[in-house]
C-alpha cells in the first residue's frame, strides 16, 4: 500500500477495502468519516457543557471564535431569520473544515474530493432548502423561477432556464470544493515526491532538494488556508441558497 502511495499521486484518492465480505464492507473513506465525526462530537460536547464563564486556555478561544466566525456567516446572509439554523451551518462548515484539514495528513483519505460525498451532502441541503422554500410559501415559491417585469413572450424560456440553473446549483457548488481540494492534493503529492526523488540520490542532491522542500512546506500553509476557505466559500453559498427562499419577493 505505502510503495503504491509514494509513487502515485492519485492513491489518496482511491477506495480500497479494509473488510469485504458478502455482509458487510469497510473502507479507508468510512474509517475516515468515522474519524472526522468523532471529531466533531468532541467539538459539540466539549461547547455544550462547558460552562465556564471565562476563557481559560487556547482551545476555549479556538472553539469561542469558530463558534462566532459560523454565527457571523449566517447571521450576515439571513440576518434574525436564519437564528434557527446557525448550529446546522456550524456543523456543515466545520465537517468540511476538519475533512479538509485530515485529508492533508499522509496516508489519510481526502473526503471532499469524492464526488458522490459531496454531492449527497449538497442534495440534502437543496431539498432542505426547497422544504423550507415551499413551506413558507407555499406555491408563491414558484415565483423564484420568474423574475419581476419579465415579458409573457419570454416566460416559458426564462422559467426554463432559471429552473436549470437553480438545479445545478447542487452540482456547481459540489465540484467548486471537489477541483479545489483535488488540485491543491495532486500538487502536494508531485512537488514532495520530487523532493524526495532528489534527496534520495544523496551528496549534493541532498542541497538541491531543499528547494522543493520550501515549496511544499509553504504550499502545505497555502492548501490549509484553502481548506478554511472552501469550507466557508460552501457554507456561505448554502446560506445564500437559503436566503432566496426567505425573501422570494425580492427575487
């Protein structure tokens, strides 16, 4: 497995099977979801019943500040209305977050660049969201695919072409983060597989691969930031979503 690793840059991305039996199935991709929600418990468990009133160390700043940064995102996008749905927008961005962030340690499994993840995720969040839509409005949320002022000639065209944008919002927002987080892996995995093809061939080679070290070592900073960024550029596009349905009037 770990000779396959090191000369591929497309085996943190495969599936192979842990357990597979007529019964059951166990893979790389679900010990890693296990992981990244047992994480996420520790994080809701640790913020629910702590109770104190005044911060004490690092971890209780990190878990207060990603608490506001989510409360922030959705109280930006759907001001009061949205008050109800920050703990779901938290847990959407911080799943993403430390999926992200546990893909880009060796020999883990990159959960966001698999497609049929990503997707499932963003087609529960658009049939919440068209829940929601149709709840509140009823079948005035028909109204979304319409806009204001447009000439009866043109409407059968317009409504079409709304509907299909409107629909591939699920697709456009999954493969937003999937390119994003694929590239930035495939890229860490080639320069650092340079570096250690050219430290591996000792005297001054060894000086040599210094260069390309640096650069993984600052691309692993940048692919961190990007990690944060994708979690929140999906989150802030849910909340968005979302916000159409509250204020269909405006649409």
């Amino acid at each position: 497995m770990f000779d396959r690793i090191t000369a591929s840059p497309f085996e943190q991305f495969q599936i192979f099977f842990f357990f597979d039996t007529d019964y059951f199935q166990f893979t790389n991709a679900a010990l890693f979801l296990i992981i990244v929600v047992l994480v996420l418990f520790y994080f809701f468990t640790f913020f629910l019943f702590s109770r104190n009133l005044f911060v004490k160390n690092i971890y209780d700043v990190a878990v207060e500040n990603l608490y506001s940064f989510t409360y922030n995102i959705v109280y930006g996008q759907l001001g009061n209305k949205g008050s109800q749905y920050i703990p779901f927008f938290q847990f959407v961005f911080l799943f993403l977050l430390f999926a992200n962030l546990i893909g880009l340690l060796p020999y883990s499994c990159a959960l966001t660049s698999h497609f049929n993840l990503i997707l499932s995720l963003s087609f529960l969040i658009f049939l919440g969201i068209q829940y929601i839509g149709i709840s509140d409005h009823g079948l005035n949320f028909l109204k979304f695919f319409l806009p204001k002022g447009t000439p009866l000639a043109l409407s059968p065209f317009i409504i079409l072409i709304e509907f299909i944008s409107y629909v591939f919002r699920v697709v456009s927002i999954s493969i937003r983060i999937i390119a994003n987080i694929l590239s930035g892996h495939i890229l860490l995995k080639i320069l650092s597989s340079f570096a250690y093809n050219i430290y591996t061939k000792g005297g001054f080679f060894f000086f040599v691969s210094l260069i390309p070290l640096i650069i993984v070592v600052a691309l692993s900073f940048l692919e961190m930031f990007v990690c944060v960024l994708q979690a929140y550029v999906y989150t802030i596009l849910s909340c968005i979503y979302l916000k159409d349905v509250f204020y269909i009037d405006t649409h």
